[in-house]
C-alpha cells in the first residue's frame, strides 16, 4: 500500500507541474485580446525579426505576445497533449511522462503516463480541473481501480493544473528573448526565452486561497523561474518548459500542444470503480 501511495503522490507532482494556480475560462472569455503583437515566426514590420537572443520589443509588447499566446491556444477548445518531468539529484535523474487528449475549455482531459523504464509502469489518467483519477499497474486494485485525489481541496485552491492550467502560467511570463527558430513535432515555431513568476498567478486567486497559495510555493523555493517557451505561426502554444529547483534537486517540466481542434470527449470513471485517496 505504501508503494502505490508513492506512485500517486509521484503523479500528483507531474500533475501540479510547479503548482499553478487560476481557474478555468468562463464563457465570457475573449477568444483574442484586443491588441495583439506579431504571430510567431513573422518578422515585424521593417527588419526580418530580432536577432536570437534579443529582447522582444518593450514590456508591454511582450505582454501582448503573451496574453494571445494563451487566448488564441485556449480558443482552438482542444489539442493532444504530452507532458514531460525530469527530475535530477544526487542518485540521478528520475522522469515521469506521457501523451493524451486535453478539453483546454473544459479542463478535462486523459493521458497515459509512463515512469521507469518497465513495461507495466503505466498510470491512466483522467483529469477534471482539480480533481484527478488514476488507475495504477497494480494487481490488488480489485474492483475498484481509479483512485480520486482533490488536488483543489489538498492546495487550498481552486482550479486543476492540467494542460489547460499550463496554458495559463503563460501569464507569469516576463522578459522575452528571441532565441530563433526551431521546430516543434515538425511544425515551425519561434522559441522564446522568459522568465515565469509563478508568485504572478496569485493575483487570479480569492483572498481566502491566495494566502494558502504563496505558501505552498515559499516551501517549493524561488518562485521566479527560467522558462522557455515555443509559439507557433498563428501565435498558439506549442512547448512550454520551465525548471525549479528545492534543495539538492532540480526539475525541469515540459508541456506540448499539437493537433488542435481534436475531439476531446472525456468521460470521468464509473463512481462505483473510485476510491478517494488524500
């Protein structure tokens, strides 16, 4: 019992991803802000884009990059997913990660995920903003397979953190760099370099949450952290990857986007096959 409250505990942390924080769109949300700044992999007008490396225009430029990034990607409504953690310390690097379909509307989604190097070390996922089911590779589940865990209630806030939530830690980003061209899963992109202030996302959150909120990422060290992130010719978010570091360890945490528009129709586990965990 001991070794499959690891593994949830271990899932949980790929599934916070650095533990964001904001909810989910209502329905009111704009599909696009109303100014934007150049797509990515377009040249502003005048020159043929920044030098790799170079600052992305003024702040508020780069603010304007960033808040269409995230309502262009959140417009598309869905896209297929793939997460990635690697988590490196003294005994090694440990990784964790996996592919499914996410509802970026919604905030449902699925996903297999894969840890260790054994075949049967497959976890199923299924996510409902801050509520999260696993179906763990171990033999004594019985007749009740899926584990429940409330991420919301055990952060004291709401929202979830699945793709969809990534989406959003785009809002904490500051200090764009222009760092070239590259593609992602064979589409063109332009990669930027930023910083994520996670400590930013508070802002979103009721005062009652907020407090509970800055807390949990005091205990998890600087909340200021390198990030780089891709956007794709019609601004959308392709990668998002940024690192933390606690004592000895470090990770490093990737997100991707691709075929957006998919269908995404989630269903969460029978009630009568879940157990609550935590």
């Amino acid at each position: 019992m001991h070794a499959r409250l690891a593994i949830v505990a271990g899932v949980a942390c790929l599934l916070l991803a650095g533990c964001g924080a904001g909810g989910h769109p209502g329905a009111g949300e704009p599909a696009t802000p109303a100014a934007t700044a150049p797509a990515a992999g377009h040249a502003p007008a005048g020159g043929r884009g920044a030098a790799a490396g170079a600052a992305v225009g003024t702040a508020a430029q780069a603010d304007r990059a960033v808040a269409t990034a995230v309502a262009r990607t959140l417009a598309a409504g869905s896209a297929r997913t793939a997460v990635r953690i690697a988590v490196s310390g003294p005994a090694g690097t440990t990784t964790m990660g996996g592919e499914g379909v996410s509802d970026l509307r919604g905030g449902r989604g699925r996903m297999t995920l894969r840890y260790g190097t054994a075949a049967a070390a497959r976890i199923e996922v299924v996510y409902d903003r801050g509520v999260v089911y696993e179906r763990l590779p171990v033999p004594s589940a019985g007749d009740r397979p899926w584990l429940r865990l409330d991420l919301s209630r055990l952060l004291g806030q709401p929202g979830g953190n699945d793709p969809a939530q990534t989406v959003r830690y785009l809002r904490a980003a500051s200090g764009l760099a222009d760092a070239g061209r590259e593609r992602v899963r064979g589409v063109p992109t332009r990669r930027y370099r930023a910083t994520l202030d996670l400590a930013r996302t508070a802002d979103a959150l009721p005062a009652g949450a907020r407090a509970a909120y800055l807390k949990l990422l005091a205990a998890q060290g600087p909340t200021r952290r390198p990030a780089e992130l891709w956007l794709d010719g019609q601004g959308r978010l392709r990668r998002l990857r940024y690192r933390g570091a606690s004592g000895r360890a470090t990770a490093t945490f990737t997100t991707e986007y691709w075929d957006f528009g998919v269908p995404a129709d989630v269903s969460l586990p029978p009630p009568d096959q879940v157990r609550a965990v935590g």
